[in-house]
C-alpha cells in the first residue's frame, strides 16, 4: 500500500511533537549544559569544555574507573540474562498448548509479572530470596549452602539474574508464540509427510518464521536490561560494595546523590549516545525486515 | 507433547511461587513472619490491610498514583492518536526521522532524566503535583501509544476514510463518529499500556514528588530503609499493587505480545 504525500499530516503530528519535545528536548539541551561546565555552588557557572568528558573517558581518575566498571557489569548483566531469557523463552513458546482454556489461562498467568511495579518486584525477590524469612532464602540454606544476597557478591548477582528471568522471560516467551502462531498448518502437514524430524522442524520452519520477533524481543530485553535500576535498587541497593551498581545506578548516585552535575551529565550523555546507537541499528534493522515482510 | 506440558506448569510454578509468597505474608501477624517458617498463615490476620486503609500516608499513596497515571494515560492517548493517524496515512517530509526519534525517547533510561526534569519542573513550579509525573512519564508513553495506534490504524483500509470524505464528513466529524470506533480495541490496549507503564515506573515518580504527590511506590521504600521492618505491611501494599494489573489483564490476554513490541508484532 503507497501513502500519499501530505505535509498537512505535519499539523497532526505537531502535539505529540510539542510534548516529547518538551520532555525530551529541552531536559537534554539542560544536560547538555551542565556537561561542558563547573560550578561552585551558588548557581555560578563557568565553561569547562570537554574536561568531564575526557575525566569520563580515562580509565585512571575516579570517574573514568566508576564509570567503565559499571558499564563492564551493565554489559555483562545485559549478555546473562539474553543468554538465558532468550533459549527459555523459545521453550517455553514452543511448549504452549495448542488450544482451549489452557491458552488464555497460560498466557494470562504468563503475563503477571509483567505487570507488577518495578519496585514490587524488587521487594517481592527481597523477601522471598531472604534467609530468615523467604522460602527461596530459606530452602537453599536448608539444603547447606550459606547462601546470603545482602553479603556475599556472587549470591547478590544470582539473586538479581533469577529476578529479572522471573521478571521477563514471559515476554520473549509471548513475542515468540505470536511469531509461531503465524505459521500455516500446511507447513506441518507438508514437514510430517516428507518424515522431518523435530529438529528440522524447528530449524527450517520455526526458527526463520519466530526471526523477527526474536529480533524484537532481543533488542528490548537489551535495552530495558541496560537501563535497569528499581529492581535491583530494591534488592541489593547497588552492593554488596559495588558488585551490583549498573550504570542507572550510578548514574542517579552522581546525579541525586552527590550533585555533581558536570559528570553526571558527562555520564548522561555518553550513556544516552550508546542508547540512540543501539537504537538505530534496531530501528534500521527492523524496517528492513517489515519491508521484506511486505514484500513478501 | 508431554514434555511441553510439564515445561508450562514447572515455569508458571517458578514465576507463582514468589508472588504466593508475598500474598502468605501479607496475611501473617510479623511475629509469625520472624519468628517461624510457614508455608501458609497459621493466624490469618487482616490487620495489615486495615492498616494501609486507614492511615493516610499510605492510602493516599494508591490515591497520588492513581492520580497521575490516569492523567498520564488520557495526555498520551489524546496526543498521540492524531500523530498516529497522521503515520498511518501519510508520508511527509521527515516522517521516518520523526518515527526514530520517538521510538528512541521510549528507549532513553529515565535516570539520565531524573535531574533535569527536577529541575525543570521545579522552575515552572510543577514539583510535587500529579502534573510533573504525568508529563515526565509522556516521555516514553507517547511514543508508545503512537507506535501501538499505528499499527492498529494500518488494519483500517483506507477507503473507509474516502467513502467518508465523498459522504461529506468533515475530519474531525470523522474521525470522531466513525474513524475512533473502529479503532476502539487499539485505543483500549494503547491506554492499558500507558496506565500500566506509567503505574510500574518508580525512579522518576519519586524524584519528582516529595510529600503531597508521594506515589505508593516510593512510600514503600521509605519503609524498606527504615529500622525495624513492617514486613507485614509492606506485603499488603506490595499485592496491593498488584490488583489493576491483574483485573484487565484478562481483557487483553490477545494483545499483550503486541503492546509489549510497541506494536510490530
């Protein structure tokens, strides 16, 4: 379907473009600013150049040291649970019931923590992962690991894993079974004469057909996991130490915390360029993919 | 398959269990909660909900929550559904531009906002209202609501608007009278999920209020910090929460994969 030329639609856009930009521009011209700038209270500012961004950029000052560790830690926490949210999710969509009640009730009770506030979230893991008042906490120590989030580092990054798998595997989960409920029934007749095995099945029919939606569901899960911040606030609160500071994390320490707006806003910035770089592969990517998909 | 159904029940078992735990908790008196392990309430008690009903700092924070997530979805849906409608129809100069510009607002990390909104928001005296929430949280809610519209608005064949024009409907009367109730499953998931995006954000309802919009999510981790913990009651307000979400979710059981993917699903 071709779309006529109309620049009038301009004149229906322009609300929506008034209030991003009231929310978006003019927030960012204000980071913008305190970027290349120093203060000493007071509301006195003067120029500081490129002085924030080359102290973020140094791996040597404190910074530059806060902010490639939790950058590290951000990248690291982003792969594990892509790495496991992604395989779980094919599974699981793989392994919906075909019809009834079952459908509507499994993907009903599927959504739920979809739905629940971040900071619930967070409280709900904080209680259940507990040792002296959680029955997750609890059944682990039970069975003789010492096993304590608020104190030891790796235990605290388990805890945060399984917390955002629980949190969001559903929804690569849903992405994926829209994507396999497109497929016609024809193709399994044809696959089940010609003897395909179950793998073939999956490799050849399921696999290319779920491509765009995994695409999608990659790429948010990416996002949303570089940006996460209330859960694991909640649980650990960033620690025990730093282990669990991601760059959200850091980023509001500097920013409400500390005040020291030059590096925080140094900080948005750079954090704000890897966000739209992402972005725009995704966004390049994806309509690359609807334009085949409409040709087809 | 067999095996598929064993999967389905071991991971709906895996995501209820924490959540059973919360709702057990919040029935047990706190010296049950510390004292000893139960799987359910051996002394049911309903104080810690008559709790949060009756004190004002805590149900005022359902109130203040309620209160800007509504506003937050009427701004959202009312502003992006002529955008919406203008993208689905039209191609205009710098529209793909446009496009990527709003799906990256929705992609921004809120923390990076956090202090310029305070300030802003402070400077044309809006901190502290139900307003400052409700229009920061339009930063990723209106792209959304444009994306998922959009995609709902391109299932409406076109010809539908030309019969209409050659009726001689004015736009406005037809968008309103005819063009709005064929969309209206797509107005309904694009305001579920603005309310429900809007209801889960913590980081930047509590940076932008302080004590008359305080949302419920934030009084709850005034209490989590302080000493002596209620846990108790912080299990009631925590499935509490949990209500709107599970009260519509039954009615967009089919859209759920869709709202999530910003509509390209």
């Amino acid at each position: 379907m071709i779309k006529p030329v109309n620049q009038k639609a301009w004149f229906l856009v322009a609300p929506v473009l008034l209030i991003v930009a009231f929310s978006a521009v003019i927030p960012l011209m204000t980071v913008v600013n305190y970027s290349v700038q120093d203060t000493f209270g007071n509301n006195q500012f003067f120029w500081n150049g490129v002085g924030w961004f080359s102290e973020l950029l140094d791996r040597s000052t404190d910074l530059g040291g806060r902010f490639f560790d939790s950058l590290g830690r951000n990248l690291l926490f982003s792969a594990i649970i892509l790495a496991i949210e992604v395989p779980l999710g094919i599974v699981i969509a793989l392994s919906m019931p075909r019809e009834g009640w079952r459908v509507a009730a499994t993907l009903v009770l599927m959504a739920l923590p979809l739905l629940i506030p971040w900071n619930v979230v967070g409280t709900i893991w904080q209680i259940f992962a507990r040792g002296d008042i959680g029955l997750l906490g609890a059944a682990v120590n039970a069975l003789g690991v010492d096993y304590n989030y608020v104190s030891n580092p790796l235990h605290a990054w388990i805890t945060i894993v399984t917390m955002d798998v629980w949190h969001w595997t559903s929804l690569v989960a849903l992405l994926c079974y829209a994507g396999l409920k497109s497929i016609p029934d024809a193709y399994y007749q044809a696959a089940r004469i010609d003897g395909a095995s179950r793998w073939a099945v999956f490799r050849t029919i399921q696999l290319p057909k779920m491509q765009r939606v995994l695409l999608i569901a990659v790429l948010l899960r990416f996002m949303d996991s570089f940006m996460i911040y209330t859960e694991p606030f909640v649980v650990t609160g960033g620690g025990p130490g730093n282990s669990t500071t991601f760059l959200s994390i850091e980023l509001v320490k500097l920013a409400l915390g500390q005040f020291d707006l030059g590096k925080a806003a140094a900080l948005s910035i750079v954090y704000n360029l890897i966000i739209l770089a992402v972005c725009w592969v995704f966004y390049t990517v994806m309509t690359k993919a609807d334009a085949k998909a409409g040709a087809a | 398959m067999r095996g598929g159904r064993a999967i389905i029940l071991l991971y709906l078992l895996f995501l209820m269990l924490p959540i059973y735990w919360l709702i057990n908790m919040s029935f047990k008196t706190n010296t049950e909660i510390t004292s000893v392990m139960t799987l359910w309430p051996h002394t049911l008690t309903f104080d810690n909900y008559k709790k949060i009903f009756t004190d004002p700092s805590w149900y005022n924070g359902y109130i203040n929550s309620l209160k800007y997530v509504i506003l937050n979805t009427i701004l959202s849906v009312g502003f992006a559904l002529p955008a919406a409608y203008a993208f689905s129809r039209y191609r205009f100069l710098g529209d793909k531009h446009l496009f990527f510009w709003l799906l990256s607002n929705r992609m921004a990390p809120p923390a990076v906002f956090a202090l310029p909104f305070f300030n802003l928001y402070s400077a044309i005296g809006l901190f502290d209202t139900p307003w400052a929430v409700a229009l920061a949280h339009c930063l990723f809610n209106v792209p959304l609501a444009v994306w998922i519209l959009e995609g709902f608005m391109s299932g409406v064949p076109r010809e539908i608007d030309e019969t209409a024009a050659i009726d001689g409907y004015s736009f406005p009367r037809f968008f309103l009278k005819i063009f709005t109730p064929l969309i209206a499953s797509g107005i309904g998931v694009a305001a579920f999920f603005c309310f429900m995006f809007s209801w889960v954000e913590l980081l930047l309802a509590r940076t932008l209020t302080s004590v008359n919009a305080k949302p419920i999510a934030a009084t709850m981790t005034r209490t989590v910090s302080a000493a002596g913990m209620d846990w108790g009651v912080l299990a009631a307000a925590g499935v509490l929460t949990l209500i709107p979400g599970a009260l519509v979710i039954w009615f967009v059981r089919n859209y759920i994969a869709k709202g999530f993917a910003l509509g390209r699903v």
